[in-house]
C-alpha cells in the first residue's frame, strides 16, 4: 500500500510536470492565458487525472481558458504519452482551483486588520536575527584545530 502511494505520488508530480511546461510552451489557442497547474491528482488505476489550474484574470478570462485546456485535451494526452509511458493515458479534467484566490482573499482581510489596528506583522524581523548567538561554533571549531 505505501509503494501505491509512493508512486502515484511520483505519477502525479510527473503529470504535473508535463501538463504545466505543455500549457506554458506548447499550446497556441488564444483563449489559453496565464495558467498555472497547481496539483494533479490521478486515479490508480490511471484511467481519469484531475488537473487543478490557476488562472490569472477576469472571470471571462478563466472560463475561456478552461474551455481551451478542455479543447487541447487529446493533444495533451499525446505528449504524456509521449513523454512518460505510462500503461495509460488518463482522461484529464480541468478544474479551476479556488484555493490561490482563498489565499488572496485571507490575506487582504488580514491586512485591513493590521490597518485598522495600526500594526505592521509583515515587517522583517531580521532586526532580531541578525544579533544571533554569542560565541559562535565557527570559533569552538577553531580552538579545536588549534589544540591539536
């Protein structure tokens, strides 16, 4: 059961390895802008492969863009059977992932917080870093060669 895992965890990064340098490179349809494949999850038995895409833009922009990854289909198909030999080539479905704009969303709310409260959590906190320790272990390695 682990080595199942394993390797469909191995299959699912090569199918998103593929997928993104083909859609990235290789496709010419207009309606394709900035897209991102952010995780593919495959069935084990390798018959259906969810693809979950970002897409940067207007809701019009994300729709047109799924329906041209919807269209390129077959043609993404070919080049994972070309580049990972797989015993199948999985049907893909494209699916918009909502998780980056969650994200975006979570971190406005918490920036008008911060405003609101007149608190700045994003500064660096390299002012504290950069103290460090006293008496670093680059000087105990020292004294040890020099012992010898």
């Amino acid at each position: 059961m682990r080595e199942q895992n394993y390797r469909m965890r191995r299959v699912n990064e090569a199918l998103k390895e593929v997928l993104g340098q083909t859609i990235q490179s290789g496709l010419k349809d207009p309606r394709i802008g900035f897209v991102t494949v952010t995780a593919v999850e495959a069935t084990t038995d390798l018959r259906h492969a969810r693809v979950f895409v970002s897409v940067l833009g207007k809701e019009e922009e994300k729709e047109a863009s799924l329906a041209g990854l919807r269209s390129a289909e077959g043609h993404l198909q070919g080049v994972i059977n070309q580049e990972l030999h797989l015993k199948r080539v999985p049907a893909l479905e494209f699916v918009y992932d909502t998780s980056i704009d969650r994200g975006m969303k979570i971190q406005a709310l918490l920036r008008s917080q911060e405003e609101a409260l007149g608190l700045d959590l994003a500064a660096p906190e390299g002012e504290q870093a950069d103290a460090g320790p006293a008496g670093g272990s680059e000087d105990t390695s020292d004294r040890d060669g020099a012992d010898r």
